[in-house]
C-alpha cells in the first residue's frame, strides 16, 4: 500500500472511531457530513461527464453514484413514453422526454440510448455523440467488472436497471430474476434467452452495492 493510500485508510478507521464513539447527534451531524461529501464529489464528477471529458473514470462515478442523495434504485416512470417516442420516430418528442429524465438521474441508460438515436435521426450529431458517450462510459465500466457467467465473475451494478440495460446490449431477454447469496456476497442471477440462438443460459450481478444504496435511501 503506497503511502497516500495507507494515509487515506489511517483517516478513513479514525473517523469510523469516532462515529462509533460519538453521541446520536454527533454521530448524525458525523453521517450527514459523509454525505454532504458524497454529493459533492459525485456533483463534481457528473459535470466532467456533461462536458463529454474523455478522461472520466466511470466506476468511480457509478459508486459515488451509490452513495449520493441523487441514488435512484429503480428506473424512471417515463421510459415507457420515451420508448414509445423512438419507436413511433417522434424524435423531437425523444429528446425532450429523455433530457427531463435526465434532470432526476443523469445515470440513466435507457434516456441516453433514446438519445443518442434520437439526436442523430434529427441531424445533431454533437448530441448524440455526447449521449453515446455516457452510456459507452457506463457499459464499459461494467463490462471491466467480469463477464457475469459466475458469481465469482459476476458484472458489478450500482442499481437494477443497469442489468437490464446489460442484457439489451447482450441482445438477450430476461426470462427469470432472483436474488442469491454466494460467500456473504449478494447477487442477481438473470434466466436470459439469446435472441439468435434461442439459448438460455445464466448472467450474474454481483448487486453488494445496490443493496447498500437502495437501504440507505429507504432508511432500511
């Protein structure tokens, strides 16, 4: 361990030390302080992305995504509309209802990819390489994660709709979710079929820090 890192850690246990031995309401001021960081660095992160640099470290940016107020564990209630736009080529319809979604998740797989078509069928081609970028951004984060045929290989997701968007990528369906636990780890095992092939095999999400976020944000 190089000496930043080791100093980062000697931070790191001393600030746990002192939530634990804290007063409640020191201990909340202490949780609120975390996450007042969490936000910022995640806020700071996200405006890299929005400026398209090509120097963004993704996973970093899906985790600080987990632990930051903005998280959204499931998707958003206007995917249905947006999908609906793209396939019936309302385009300019696209766009305006995949930027709204973006003002609540600026992570959302299914509003960049709409864009991305969206923005290069009405000619904007900055547009759409932006929003391919973001999403290329996050598929490449997960894809660097494993390959998701084992529990020990599994893909690492922040939220459940990345699987989803995993397995749209895969051109695969998903036939069949449930929750399994391998070595006090937690993961979403999907039933796919391949959309070529007919075949039906198994794809593994390793989802530690989905759980984590999402009870959090319920108070769980």
């Amino acid at each position: 361990m190089n000496r930043r890192r080791l100093k980062a850690a000697c931070c790191y246990c001393l600030l746990i030390l002192g939530l634990l031995m804290s007063s409640p309401g020191k201990a909340g001021q202490i949780a609120q302080g975390l996450q007042d960081q969490s936000d910022k660095d995640f806020q700071g992160l996200l405006e890299r992305v929005k400026q398209s640099e090509p120097s963004v470290d993704f996973t970093r940016l899906r985790r600080l995504y987990s632990e930051s107020s903005s998280y959204m564990p499931y998707g958003d209630d206007a995917e249905g509309d947006l999908e609906s736009a793209v396939v019936a080529q309302s385009f300019e319809k696209a766009v305006i209802i995949a930027r709204d979604i973006l003002t609540r998740n600026y992570l959302n797989l299914e509003a960049h990819f709409a864009a991305t078509v969206a923005c290069i069928a009405l000619g904007d081609a900055k547009c759409g390489e932006h929003h391919r970028y973001v999403a290329q951004g996050i598929l490449s984060s997960i894809a660097k994660s494993g390959d998701g045929k084992t529990p020990a290989t599994a893909y690492v997701v922040v939220a459940t709709p990345e699987e989803y968007a995993v397995a749209r990528v895969r051109s695969v369906r998903v036939e069949g979710q449930k929750l399994v636990q391998v070595d006090g780890h937690s993961y979403d095992q999907l039933t796919v079929r391949d959309g070529k092939t007919n075949a039906v095999s198994e794809v593994y999400f390793n989802v530690d820090l989905a759980l984590v976020a999402t009870k959090r944000i319920f108070g769980l």
